[in-house]
C-alpha cells in the first residue's frame, strides 16, 4: 500500500487559484498525491492513518520550484566577465566539442543535484546528450523537461534533428513520468530552415513542446533582418514556432510587434533575470508580456551563465530587476513572482495541471524552506503577514530543509536521499582540468582588443 506521510504545523503557502495561505497548516501526501490541504487541526480531525509525520513549526510549505531555464555544465567560473559573442565564439561552442555521453552525464548529475539541494523540484535543461541528462534524473529524483542543443550548422557541435527525435522516441515518458523530452533549437542562426520546419512538424507530430533561445542581444535584430527580412519574432511567427506548446528563453529584445505575437499566441517565456544581467544582455519586458497574454516563468540559465541553479536568488533578482528599470517599486510584487517560481513555471512546461501547486489530486512536489533564520525574522502573521516577502527577498537556496518529488522525500533535513552529494562533487572537480585542456584545441585565435583611454 502506498506511504502516507502528514505534515503539520506549517506555514502553508498553495499558490493556488484563490492563493490560500494557511498559517498553521497542514499537507497530506498518499503516494504520489497530495491527498488534503488545510488548517492543521482540520486536517488532524480526519485522522488518516500515516506512516510519517513532519512537524513543519518555523518552516514554509510552498510548491517546488520550476526552473524553466538551465543549462548542464562543468565550466562555470571560467569565462566571465566577458561580452556575450566573445564569451560564446571563444569559451562556449568550443566546450560543446569535447562534451561526451559521460561528460553529459556528470554534468547533469552536478547541476541537478545543486537544483535540488536548492529547492528546484523541476527544471527545464537544454543540454547535449540528454539520454545521459535523463539517467541524471532518475537517479537524483527530480523531474525535468529535456530538450536538446540542436542545430544543422556544421560549425557547431550540437545534436540534429534526427538524434532529438530519437530521444523523444526512447525517453519521453522516462523514470515514472518525470522526464518530458522536447524539441530544441539552439539558436534560430544556428539552423536552417529545413531544420526549424523539422521541429515544428516533429512536436505536432509528437504532441510534445519547443524550447529555444530567442532576442537575447539587440544583435539578433540585425542577424534577423539580414537572415529572414524581419524580427525574430516575427520570423518564428511565419515557421508556424510560436504557441503554448513553445518556451522561449530571454526575449530581453522585442518590438511592440512582436510583444504583441507573444501575447496572442500565448507563448512561454523564460526570464532569466540574473543571467541576463551578468551578461549584460537587457530586460526582458515581463509586465508587458503578461499583459498581452503570453506566460513568463523564470530561470536560472545555465551554471556557467549564472554560476548558481539557486532559484530563490532568480526571484529577488527577477522583481528589483523590474523595478530599478522602471523606477516603480510596485512592479512584479512578492507573491506574483512567487507565482512566476511556482505555477507560471509549471505552465510554461505543460505541467501546471499536475504541479506548480499545492492542491488535492496534484502530485506531491513540494518544499519545506525554515524560517527560522537571522535573516527571515520576524515571521509575522495576520495583518502584516510578511512570509512570502521573506521567501522572495531574504531566503537563500540553503533555507530549504525537506524536499518531495513524487510523493517520494528526495532531501531530508539538507541530505540527498538517492545520491552520494561529495562523490559528484569529486567527480566533477576530477574531470573539469582536461575538459578545459582539451576544448583549447578549438578555440579560435582570440582577437586582442585595443586598450581602452582613461
């Protein structure tokens, strides 16, 4: 019979439809639902029959976290500071020749795990063999939307169409359903259009999704109109790319028009508030997107982009990033981002009927974040209820206690239940010096810039 666990006493926040908020609340998880939501002594008076109990006094109960925007990695800290083209033609497509099955494989293994550890119950990754980054997911307990760096430029070393199809084919559906595969695009410049047609009849032909990296830079309007004779957006448009099926990350750099398009076709958007920031990329224009329909989660970006998978630090970013361009400080409040973390997340990977939320009948991916910090006291309750402030702005990755995905307890006070944490530590820190020894062979001659006058 399936395992039945109560948490009780808790701060309850469901992110639900009607955004309840149960001070002293309570979750009941049997299997890999959640079976009841509530105040604590509501629930206790049903007396179900539990093999565990939590006592969640001092700690937020919140949904797990949707990073709707990762990269796998190994590299990170090793070029930065740099503009994004150099630091791409230089440091990154050169990186992706030397990545191997193993190599994918540990990389996932680092990056899920610090996911995890951080809160993140679900992520999005776009990486290179992925039937490796799947293995990554069983093992570690995660759930996760796969969609491969492919591309037809032989200039770069990314997966084809073909070998996305056939991940879609034997991995879709993997590790008890927690493995959704996707169709990538890298970067539209980076295919033809033989190869974004392929994608876009594969998922209708699958009846799976699209994820790809669009108006990053204002460098892309340039490309676009040398390429196609039009925006970016504007161009996904006419392949027929854009819709509800689709996540596109960045889109710091968009037209009215094409703001517009995202909205009508109620396409996702990935905004990676830090990562954009640290490469100097530009603002994604939240708030005008959801006002004209589309849906916006967040991400971190890859290691290497951001140099965290730390969710938590992408929520206080995403909201002061809105606020300090605008000069208005009312701009994406707490509990909208919160949202963004949560719910939005889950829609842009076509979960949200599943996670995103805690609601009886949803699954049980869920997070205990203790508040019993420095630096989230005072913890008040009625009129100043100040919890999902502190879950925004003052919490850090390492608050998260407990961890559940599944209905399955993945962490349990700070430990990875399934996974040696200091054997992928060690095995990463092993392999990295002859992966960056290696990718010198093809790395083009750098360019030496003129030194800039004082």
């Amino acid at each position: 019979m399936s395992e039945t666990t109560l948490i009780k006493n808790g701060i309850v926040i469901t992110v639900d439809r009607n955004r309840r908020i149960f001070e002293d609340g309570a979750v009941v998880i049997q299997g890999d639902r959640i079976i009841d939501v509530g105040k604590t002594h509501q629930v206790l008076k049903k007396k179900y029959r539990v093999d565990r109990v939590i006592d969640a006094r001092k700690k937020a109960v919140i949904p797990g976290l949707v990073n709707t925007h990762i990269h796998s990695d190994l590299i990170r800290g090793t070029a930065d500071d740099m503009p994004l083209i150099e630091w791409l033609d230089y440091y990154i497509s050169p990186w992706h020749w030397v990545v191997t099955p193993e190599i994918a494989h540990a990389a996932a293994m680092l990056t899920y795990a610090e996911a995890l550890k951080s809160g993140t119950t679900c992520l999005a990754d776009m990486f290179r063999y992925m039937h490796r980054c799947a293995d990554a997911v069983k093992e570690i307990g995660i759930r996760a939307v796969l969609a491969p760096m492919a591309a037809d430029s032989p200039v770069h070393k990314y997966e084809s169409f073909e070998d996305n199809e056939k991940l879609v084919r034997s991995r879709n559906g993997y590790a008890q359903g927690r493995v959704k595969v996707w169709f990538g695009i890298e970067w539209a410049f980076y295919s033809s259009d033989d190869h974004i047609n392929k994608v876009v009849d594969g998922a209708k032909k699958y009846h799976t999704g699209i994820h790809i990296h669009s108006s990053e830079v204002k460098d892309e309007w340039q490309l676009a109109m040398k390429r196609f004779g039009k925006h970016p957006i504007e161009a996904f448009a006419d392949f027929g790319l854009l819709g509800k099926n689709t996540l596109i990350a960045h889109a710091c750099w968009l037209t009215e028009r094409e703001r517009q398009l995202l909205g009508q076709t109620k396409t996702n958007i990935a905004h990676c508030a830090v990562s954009n920031q640290k490469l100097a990329d530009g603002v994604c224009p939240v708030p005008e997107l959801i006002k004209y329909g589309a849906n916006v989660g967040l991400g971190t970006d890859g290691l290497k982009e951001n140099n965290t998978a730390d969710m938590f630090e992408v929520m206080k970013f995403a909201s002061l990033l809105q606020k300090v361009t605008r000069l208005d400080a009312t701009v994406l409040p707490a509990y909208q981002v919160l949202e963004m973390a949560t719910i939005k997340g889950a829609k842009s990977l076509g979960w949200d009927k599943e996670i995103g939320s805690l609601e009886v009948g949803k699954k049980a991916d869920l997070i205990l974040v203790d508040l019993n910090k420095l630096r989230t006291t005072p913890v008040i309750f009625g009129e100043f209820f100040n919890v999902v402030s502190h879950l925004v702005y003052a919490c850090h990755g390492d608050d998260v206690e407990t961890v559940f995905v599944d209905g399955r307890m993945v962490m349990e006070n700070h430990v990875l239940k399934n996974v040696d944490e200091q054997q992928i530590i060690d095995l990463a820190t092993k392999i990295t010096p002859g992966i960056l020894e290696r990718r010198k062979q093809f790395q083009p001659r750098k360019k030496v810039l003129p030194a800039r006058k004082r």
